[in-house]
C-alpha cells in the first residue's frame, strides 16, 4: 500500500515539474546502516566495518525513491541491484531506460543480466566514477546521495530498528511519502 501512495505522489510531483509520470533515468547506490534489535536479516560489511543491513535505493533524477529494498549487510551491491530492479518491474514495462551506478556495481556477470533485460525492458546501466583524490561531484550520481540525505534527517533511519527488513522498506516509502507530501501541499 506504502508503495503505491509513494508512486501516485511522485508521479504528481514530477508532473507539477514539468516532468513525465515515469522516470526514464535514474541512479543507484547502496548504504549500510547499523541495526539497533535483534533483527532476523544481520551481516557484516567488510568494506565499511558495519554489522547491521544495508539499503538499496533507486532514485529519479530528481532524487525521489522509484524502489527500495533492504538486505542484510554481507549482500553484494551488484545482488541487490539485481533485487531492486526485479521488484521494479514487478508492475511490468516502465519507461526507465539508463541507470548510473558506481565502481562497486562493475561486474561482466551483471552486465550480462542487464543485457538479457534487454528485451524487455532495454536498460543501459553506465558506470560513472571520479577520477583524481578528494571530492569531486560525480555527473547524477548526486541525486541518489541526496536521497539518502533526506532519509537521515529523520531521526529513525539513523539506525535501522526493524526487525523485519519489508518493515524497513516500508519506513523509508513512509519518509518519501512525508517529503512528497510536503512539495505537494
């Protein structure tokens, strides 16, 4: 249900900006969050030293949440891209034709999956990096960092405090519904 009111919202919000209904780009990352119970679905990140889950989010270029799903935090980024879009196209063919991603999602067996949705779904998944030391803004890569921006200015994504991760999922739909909800008033 959380699902469905966050995708009726951001189809108004992209609508009031000059924008179609569906996205036909969008960004990914993933974030790893320390779990505060004893949740069912814990692994360790060996790259960020975090116990706890990890989440997965697929943003538009204007930065609002298209899909989520939340892991343990042992789960590869290029699986849990593979989940995230799986739980995309549940709802069948949809507009999104390009995704940008980072170094962690540079994989010859993920682009090979990629290449067989092809015929369905036709999606271009671009790696984009920095290249050189310190902060470099990376071409709409930002969109998706900004989207985990807003998801931290609320106190209860801080940690994650579910002990299911669909309950996870749901708050971070809840989140968006708040800030869509905010635009649109």
């Amino acid at each position: 249900m959380w699902a469905k009111l966050m995708e009726v919202l951001r189809q108004h919000e992209r609508r009031r900006q000059g924008r179609q209904a569906e996205p036909s780009a969008g960004s990914v990352d993933s974030q790893s969050i320390k779990t505060a119970t004893q949740a069912t679905e814990v692994g360790f990140d060996g790259g960020k030293q975090v116990k706890g889950r990890k989440r997965h989010l697929l943003v538009d270029t204007l930065g609002l949440l298209v899909a989520v799903v939340v892991t343990a935090a042992n789960t590869d980024d290029r699986v849990g891209l593979m989940l995230l879009l799986a739980r995309y196209f549940v709802g069948g063919v949809k507009r999104l034709r390009k995704l940008w991603v980072d170094g962690g999602y540079q994989a010859e067996w993920l682009t090979q999956w990629v290449s067989e949705l092809k015929h369905t779904h036709k999606i271009d998944l671009e790696v984009t990096g920095h290249e050189g030391k310190g902060f470099q803004l990376v071409p709409w890569r930002w969109a998706v960092e900004r989207s985990f921006a807003w998801l931290l200015n609320d106190r209860r994504h801080s940690r994650d405090y579910e002990r299911l991760t669909t309950n996870s999922e749901a708050l971070i739909q809840l989140s968006m519904i708040r800030i869509l909800l905010k635009r649109l008033a």
